[in-house]
C-alpha cells in the first residue's frame, strides 16, 4: 500500500509538473487546484474502498464471532476504527509529502499532511460506517460510490 499510495504521488506529479514558487499564471492556478482536488479525491475513495473491502471480506466471521457471544457490533466498530484509521492517516501523510516535494506547492508540508489525513480518515469511517450499515458487500460498494 505504502508503493502504491506513493506511486500514485509520483504519477500526479509527473501528470502536473513542479509549480515554480513566483508562477501565479491562471493556468498555474488552475493546475495546483486541479492536482489539489485530484489527490483529496484519490485519497477519499481510497480510504472509504478499503473499509468497504476489508469490512465486507471480515463480515461472515464477525457475524459468526457477534452470535457466540464474543463482543457487540460497537466494540468491533470500535476496534476496527482505532486499527486501521491511523494507517490511512499515515499512507495519506505520506501521499502528501510526495506531492509536496514532487510539484512543489507553497502550501506549508504540515497543512497539507493535516487536511489529506483528516480526508482519509474521514473516508475510512464513513466506509465503515456504510459497511456495517448496508448487509450485502456488493451494495454496501455500491452505494458508497456516490456516498
């Protein structure tokens, strides 16, 4: 995941180019919007896929373990919330910084950490969220599409 999350910052890069510090030409405005958005997106349906996959593929022996006895759909949400969601915080800090030194951008390297992880992290519970909502894996990928 980590030379896939960063493979996908080199190729944004190399799609964008490095932004010199004193072009504020419109189609350089225009181009730091678009890699800007770009990533959000890429790390929105990354994160929000992920918890989708891995809460459908988990779903049968969950359920199995929730019938024994063993803890409550909210202690495994909880659970599940506390393991993964600091790894997409990390794989989208690390997105970040590859984006921040491949196009160059003026955003200081902090803030663009703090929004790309806050992204992710958001993302990945909301697929969560939408796993445990919707019973069928299939819809419940569906459907967080457009969610």
């Amino acid at each position: 995941r980590l030379l896939a999350t960063g493979g996908l910052g080199f190729i944004f890069g190399a799609q964008f180019g490095f932004f010199a510090p004193d072009d504020m030409t419109a189609v350089s405005v225009t181009s730091r919007v678009g890699l800007l958005s770009f990533g959000a997106i890429s790390m929105a349906f990354i994160g929000e896929m992920r918890a989708l996959d891995r809460f459908a593929k988990e779903k049968k022996v969950v359920s199995r373990e929730r019938a024994s006895g063993f803890y409550s759909g909210f202690t495994y949400l909880c659970a599940k919330a506390v393991a993964e969601l600091p790894s997409d915080a990390m794989f989208a800090s690390f997105f970040a910084f590859v984006l921040h030194c491949r196009c160059g951008l003026r955003v200081p390297l902090n803030e663009l950490m703090a929004v790309y992880c806050l992204l992710a992290v958001v993302c990945a519970a909301l697929g969560l969220a939408i796993g445990a909502a919707i019973p069928n894996p299939e819809r419940a990928m569906t459907a967080g599409i457009p969610i």
